[in-house]
C-alpha cells in the first residue's frame, strides 16, 4: 500500500500542507527541527491512532491552535480510501472515512499500514519493560484490530481493580463485601488479560523467526535473537515453555489462580500485582540477554531487527496484492555504520512505499542514493517537492478538496 496524498492543518509546525506522495522511495531532507518527523509522523498516526513520539494527542496540535487536521488518501491495490481525522485536545477525535459521517476511531485502524524506525527503538531493547508490551499490543492491534477493544476494556478494569485495592486498605469495609467485589473485577481483568496475552503470545510466535532472520540478515553474525514472554500470572514454580500451548481459556483461569496466590501481597501494597501489565518481552542474543549485555552496536541491530522481523510478520499475515505496510524511516541511517546502512537500505527496498528523514544527503546510504527517489526539501512549516515522478503524471486531483 502507499499513501498518495497528506493534507495536514495545524498539525505540529504545518498551519497547512499539502502534499502529493508516490510509490516507492520519497526521502525528506533539511535541517534538525525542520519538520521532517512531523510529516511522517502524521503517517503513521492514521495507521496507529498514536504517535511512536508522545504519549497523548495534544503535542501533536499546532500550539495556539485547538484543533489539527490530518488528511490522508491511501491506495491499497486499486482501492483508494481517504481518511479524516480532526484531533481535538482534551475531547474526543472526529473521524471520517472516505467523507462518510464520522465513526470511532477503531473503524479507521487497519486501513493504513505502518513500519516505523527511529532512534527511539533502542528502548525497545534497553528500556523499561512498558516500551515492549507497547509495541507488541501495537503490532498485534494493527493486523488485529477487534484487540483495540480488549486492550481498554483491561485499561478500565485493572484502574477499578487497583482503585479497590486501594480504598480496602484504608477502610473497615466488611471483608465479605469487598470480597465479592473483588471477584467481580478479578473475573473482568482475567477475561479482558487473557485476551491480550493471547494475542501477544501468538504475535511472538510468528515474530521470533523473522526477528532472528532479519538480524542475521543485517549482521551476517554467529548470534541468534530469541524471544521469550515473561508472564507474571505464571506460578514461578511452572515451567515456562507450558505457556506456548496455553489457549484464551487458559490464560483466564491462570490470570484467576494468579490473582488467588498473591491475595495477601495486593492487599498489602494495594496494586494489581498480576496481568499483562506487568509482563515483557525477554530478548536474548545469543546465550545472554540483550539488555544489559548486549554491546551498542548488537542492541541497534536487534532494534532493527525487531522493526524488520514486524514488516515481515505484516506482510505474511496479509499476502495481497498492496497490503504490505508503509515503512518509515526516521533518521535511521546517520546512526549506523556504512555496513548495516547498506544492508537496511537494501532490505527495505521491498516495500512499495519507503519514506525516509535524514538531516543531510549524505546520511543516505549508497543504495538508495542510486535508485530513483523522490527528495521533499523541508524547511521550516512547509515543504518542496524535487524530482517528483508526479511532475510527470499529475495524481487525481479529484478526490480531495
Ligand atoms: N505542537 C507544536 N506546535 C508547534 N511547533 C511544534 C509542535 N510540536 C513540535 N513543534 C516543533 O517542531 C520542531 C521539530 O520538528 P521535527 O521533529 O519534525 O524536526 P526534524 O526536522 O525531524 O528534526 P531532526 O532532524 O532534529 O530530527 C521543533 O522545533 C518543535 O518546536
Ligand atoms: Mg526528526
């Protein structure tokens, strides 16, 4: 799939862009703080409905402004679908689908696939253990969309839950009530975590095989990736490898027997202690584990590789014609040695639609230098299009405005 035209208002530095893209490789070039970032992180938050830079909408909206607008037209094969968004700080966004009366914004997930790499992504293998339950919920919700509803029906769930436990350790409550009620929000979280857990431990099964080929493929290196789910609903006692049979059923009665054996320590500390939540993603490299261990260079390719391993895992889940996801490349390559430049570039060639930030020319990798490309020059709130194959063949206008 590829995006065939952005509209931006109000959205970051832009008051208004406009802005015709291509198949193929469109590179954004100009000085830091420019605006290369805001425009393909637009992109991808039509894909997500979240930006992989902040947390909530409202850095996102021009300052002084109440509202932005983003404008996207995506073609997947033949089809072409625009989608609207207006996000509005503090209130809810209006969506619209090919200029339809608006929808929930869930609607408008999967329409647009995205693959983004940025220098963020180191914390995928170095930081805290939320930046990778964030991206596998992420990449499963983006194939899976229904997941959008699980995911906040646990948000919900375990807020109330860990509300209660609070509240129970500070009041006289009769134990057989508050009991009862615990029950209640016990059985709601293991229905809603069982869900997510499923679809996180079925991601991670396809995930891992591709994760480790793309890593052999940018390092040529002796080292394998493996990937390993750490589920505190998991008696310590158990035998990890049990879980990779476990179905949805499963993990709720695990969630439940959970939340039986460590009754006395949530009531102590008043958290829910149990859950997806608290869960992550263990990455070994090697023998060892790559946090902590791995070497500057190893942890950058294994963050690649896990951004690699998630285009492949999108594009076997959808083998049509025009499904493959956008890749975006955020300033990538000026972090890389020459080696691993190459090798990126040349992978990510495969896509149909490859849009890369880089600050100079000249952290562009060879590779890509060579090919036909496109190159947006951005300077501050707008942007100039050079060598655009669309001087050739104007793009239908038609659709938008
Ligand atoms: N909501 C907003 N309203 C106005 N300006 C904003 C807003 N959010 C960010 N900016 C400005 O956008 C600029 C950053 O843009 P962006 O991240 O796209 O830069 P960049 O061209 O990618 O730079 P670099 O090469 O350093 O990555 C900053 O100067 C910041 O002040
Ligand atoms: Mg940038």
């Amino acid at each position: 799939m590829f995006v065939d035209h952005l509209s931006l208002l109000d959205f970051r530095t832009y008051a208004s862009l406009d802005l015709p893209l291509d198949r193929g490789l469109t590179v954004f070039v100009g000085p830091n703080g420019v605006g290369k970032t805001n425009v393909v992180e637009a992109i991808d938050w039509a894909a997500n409905l979240s930006s992989h830079r902040v947390a909530s909408d409202t850095p996102l909206i021009k300052t002084g402004s109440e509202r932005a607008i983003v404008r996207i037209r995506v073609r997947r094969a033949t089809q072409r679908t625009i989608l609207e968004f207006e996000l509005n700080s503090g209130r809810t966004n209006r969506v619209q689908i090919n200029r339809a009366a608006p929808v929930r914004a869930r609607e408008a997930m999967g329409i647009l696939h995205t693959v983004v790499f940025s220098p963020e992504d180191l914390t995928l293998v170095k930081g805290d253990p939320g930046h990778r339950r964030k991206f596998l919920d992420d990449l499963a919700t983006a194939m899976r969309p229904v997941l959008v509803a699980a995911r906040s029906d646990y948000e919900r769930a375990l807020k109330q839950r860990n509300a209660l436990l609070k509240s129970a350790r500070h009041s006289r409550q009769n134990a057989e009530s508050h009991r009862a009620t615990l029950a209640v929000w016990n059985e709601q979280l293991a229905r809603a975590g069982a869900a997510v857990m499923g679809a996180r431990l079925q991601l991670l099964k396809a995930l891992e095989p591709e994760v480790d080929l793309a890593y052999q493929q940018l390092t040529d290196g002796p080292k394998h990736v493996a990937l390993h789910y750490e589920c505190s609903s998991l008696d310590p006692a158990a035998d990890p490898a049990a879980l990779e049979h476990f179905s949805v059923a499963d993990l709720y009665q695990l969630m439940l027997q959970a939340f039986d054996r460590v009754e006395r320590q949530e009531q102590e500390r008043g958290i829910t202690l149990v859950g997806p939540h608290r869960d992550d993603m263990m990455i070994s490299l090697g023998d060892t584990p790559a946090k902590g261990y791995a070497s500057h260079g190893e942890t950058w390719s294994t963050a690649l590789a896990l951004r690699l391993g998630s285009w492949y895992v999108h594009v076997a889940d959808d083998p049509n014609e025009g499904a493959a996801p956008v890749l975006i490349l955020d300033d990538v390559f000026a972090e890389l040695d020459a080696r691993r430049r190459q090798k990126l570039a040349q992978l990510v060639q495969r896509a149909e639609q490859v849009l890369v930030t880089a600050a100079v020319d000249e952290d562009l990798p060879q590779a890509l230098r060579e090919n036909p490309h496109r190159v947006v020059r951005v300077s501050p709130g707008q942007v100039g299009v050079e060598d655009s194959p669309a001087d050739e063949a104007p793009p239908d206008r038609g659709e938008h405005d």
